[in-house]
C-alpha cells in the first residue's frame, strides 16, 4: 500500500455513517422542473409562437419523465382528468375502477404549473404541522383543512368541508366516508405558501388518494397501514 | 414506474451517501452538503439519459453540486437541528474525525476535489479526471501535493490508524 493509499482511507475513515435522507421522489419531482423550465426557455427562444399555445395534452405524458413547459389545458389519462381553469384553478377527477400511476399524475401536476409530490403507499407529513393541537389518534399532521389551496366539490359545484378522511377514491370499496366517486379536488396553487408543495399519497388498499400540504425540504414519508379497518377514519402510515 | 425511473432511483440509492460524503469533506457543511449533492442529483435526472451514460453518474453528480450555487434548495429548508453532522462539533462516538476533515479542508480547492473523489467514490485518476473535467496528469499533481500536504498534518501523520497498518510499520 503506498503513501496515497494511506491517506485515502484515512480521510474516507474520517467521515463514516452519512445519509442523504431527501426522497428519490423529492429530487425527482425537483430535476422534473429543471428539465421543464430548460424545455420552457428553449421554447421561448426557438418556438415562441408554438410554446405560447396552450392545448390540450391528452396522451403526451409519455414514459421516461419526459415532461414539456407548463401547459393551462386539460390532462387526461385513464385514471384521471386534471383541467386547468380560466381562473387560475385546476380540477382534478378521478376515473373510477381505472389503474392509477401516480408517476402520470405527478408529471400532470408539475406540467400544470403546480408543486406536488405524488406517492404511493406512502404518508408523507412535515414534522410538526398540525391543524389542531391534538390532532386524534391517526389522523394526519398536517395544515387540514388546507383552506384556500384546496377544497373537494360534489358534482354541479356544491362544496364539501375537507377532513383527513374526506378523500378522493378510485373505489367504493374500504372504509372511511365514503365520497361520491364523481367529487372533484379543485387546486389553487396560487394560495400554496412559498416553500410547500401539495402532498397526494395514494393507498392501493382501498384506491383512496388522500391530499395535503407539506414542506418541500423536511418531511417524511412511511408505508400506509396495509389493510384500512372497516370504518376507519384516516390515513395513518406506521411510524 | 419507467425503466429511467428505475435505475435513476437505483444510481441514487447506491451513490447518494457516497456523493454526501464527498461533498461534505470539500465544503465542511454537512447541509450544504446535503443541498448541494440534492442539487447534482437532481439535475442528473433532468437529464438522466446523457448522465446514465458517463463513465462515472456519481462523479458527474459530485462536480455539479460542487460547482452549483445553494439557490434552490437553501433558502426553503426549514432549519432542523442536525446535530449529529455539524462536523465542527462531531460526536467523538459518531466516528467523524474533525481533525482530518479540517486538514482536508485546509488543501487549495482543487486538491480538496481530488481527495474527494478519489477516497468517498474510488474514481481512479481517469475517472477524477472526467469529472472534474481536467487532465489526468492534473490529477495525478493534485494527488500528490494533496498527499504530500496531508502527510505533514499530526492528525494524519500520528493517527493510531495510520500508525497501526502494516505498512506504516517503520520498525522502530
């Protein structure tokens, strides 16, 4: 062993145990919106007149992440409908009985303009946020009811007071109360305070994708319970 | 979940600590560290299909978060208390020597990148050389002064791990 050796090990001996605990899913929703914004300014610089159109973009969310500049239109899959509105909103439907790919909603929302982080069997919550002081056992500590950033409409418009477990199905199986298949989560990203993102985290268990707001740089992320018990009333991840 | 997706998340799983590791001996912070190698390893998925192919992805990463500015990340991290990877006040019990961290981080920059990727990624001088985008013969120099320097300080010179390899035994 010689001299550069020895002093190699000795400096990589010097910092042992490190961990880089940001989520893959975090650095790949941010490396998204750097890919997006590059797309936008060669856009801008090469094809003004086409980047300036905003379409629809059904079908476009390809594979491989490939993701174009920000699009006010409607997005459509077959396991969700995302519309943006003339009002700065957007309006998200979900398809029932559809397989969701939470990937294809992630890249809707970003391409839509709107920070989010999109999971999959996964709670994810800022540490420490909390609508009330002693959320119940359970219930998700997050900012609920996200007021003015969210709120979850029936059909023909008529509003429902948003809870953790007022949540958006693919099914009408599994516990918790039950919203019509139809209801829809309106978005205001406008109202999403500088440094959070919007949280949805999808249960497979009973096809609910329940919604929040976190901290874009400390939050954490554990597995839903396995199996929601009948009646259940939130989303609890196990910690 | 895409094939891309698939072995990105495999590259960050398998080289982000190691990508942490190299930063932080560079720039002797460990959340800026953090801020940085988020940084690399989100630009290297924005354009993962070109990174994918380089020599050395984690190298890649390593060169950009050093030559990136903390202007994404930093100003929105809520600050939590991290206490134990404030290298300036490590925990003896958590293993972090400050006294060789520091000695690294006394070396000219360039060096400091050297000893970094070399010791926290195993590149050898031609993959050093690839991701720091200078000549192998540059690394190689670098090297050896970093080492040369590096021998003279008594963290280093008189470490009990230093003295106790075999072939450090002078006999004496």
């Amino acid at each position: 062993m010689n001299d550069d050796d020895d002093v190699l090990r000795r400096a990589r001996e010097a910092l042992p145990g490190s961990h880089m605990g940001i989520p893959v899913e975090k650095i790949m929703a941010v490396g998204r919106s750097r890919r997006h914004r590059r797309f936008a300014a060669l856009s801008v610089t090469g094809t003004a007149a086409a980047a300036a159109v905003a379409v629809g973009v059904a079908g476009v969310l390809g594979a491989g992440g490939h993701v174009a500049p920000v699009t006010r239109g409607t997005i459509r899959t077959a396991a969700f409908t995302l519309v943006s509105n003339a009002n700065g909103t957007d309006t998200l439907t979900l398809t029932g009985g559809q397989a969701f790919n939470p990937g294809a909603l992630q890249r809707a929302l970003n391409k839509a303009g709107i920070r989010a982080l999109v999971t999959s069997g996964q709670l994810c919550r800022s540490p420490g946020w909390s609508a009330t002081a002693t959320p119940p056992p359970g219930f998700l500590p997050l900012p609920f009811p996200p007021n003015g950033i969210i709120s979850l409409q029936l059909p023909g418009g008529r509003p429902v007071a948003l809870t953790p477990w007022n949540v958006l199905r693919l099914s009408s199986s599994g516990g918790g109360r039950r919203i019509p298949l139809d209801a829809v989560l309106v978005i205001n990203p406008a109202t999403l305070p500088a440094g959070t993102e919007l949280w949805f985290g999808y249960r497979p268990d009973d096809q609910a994708l329940f919604n929040g707001v976190i901290d874009q740089n400390s939050y954490t992320c554990s597995p839903f319970r396995n199996k929601p018990n009948p009646g259940s009333t939130g989303p609890a991840g196990n910690s | 979940m895409g094939q891309d997706q698939r072995d990105f998340t495999e590259f960050y799983e398998a080289s982000r600590d190691a990508c942490l590791n190299a930063v932080t001996a560079v720039v002797g912070d460990r959340h800026t560290a953090e801020d940085l190698v988020a940084e690399g390893f989100a630009r290297a998925w924005a354009s993962w299909r070109k990174v994918s192919q380089y020599s050395s992805p984690a190298g890649w990463v390593v060169r950009v978060a050093l030559n990136a500015g903390v202007s994404w990340w930093r100003p929105r991290r809520r600050e939590v208390p991290l206490g134990d990877h404030d290298l300036a006040t490590a925990d003896p019990a958590s293993g972090v020597d400050a006294a060789i961290l520091a000695a690294i981080r006394r070396l000219p920059r360039r060096q400091r990148e050297v000893i970094s990727l070399r010791a926290f990624l195993d590149l050898d001088t031609q993959a050093t050389a690839e991701a720091l985008g200078i000549a192998p013969g540059t690394v190689t120099a670098h090297l050896s002064r970093a080492v040369t320097a590096l021998r003279l300080e008594p963290a280093v010179r008189d470490g009990p791990t230093l003295a106790n390899f075999p072939d450090n035994h002078d006999g004496g």
